[in-house]
C-alpha cells in the first residue's frame, strides 16, 4: 500500500526516492509547516497548569478534567 501525502492525499513516493516524504513534495511539506506555524494545527495539553505560587491548579468540578464524573 502506498503512502498519501498528509496535505494533497496523492500518492507518495518512498523515502528513498523522495526527501520530501511522507509529502509528495517540498510544496507540500512547506504548506503542513505553515499550518503549523499559523497555528492552525495544535497539539493538546493535557498537563494541568501550575497557579502563581506553583501549586497545580485542580479544576472546580471534577468532570472538567475527563468528561466522567
């Protein structure tokens, strides 16, 4: 099975023949990083955040953390 390129979805050529991949080509690699720098694409934290005094900081209601109560 072959690989698709994350930005177009066409084909993608192995690494070997191909210093772009897993893109299909510079262009596209260009345009996955400026998505990445236009923030476009984010990666979730899911660490709590540290209050002032650098006590973590524990959400009011429980079902703020997970969604379950």
């Amino acid at each position: 099975m072959a690989a698709r390129c994350p930005t177009c979805k066409r084909e993608a050529l192995p690494p070997a023949k191909n210093p772009a991949f897993p893109f299909c080509s510079p262009r596209c690699r260009e345009v996955d990083l400026g998505k990445w720098l236009g923030e476009e694409f984010r990666i979730v934290d899911r660490t709590p955040e540290a209050d002032e005094d650098g006590q973590q900081a524990t959400p009011a209601n429980p079902e703020d953390e997970d969604g379950r109560p």
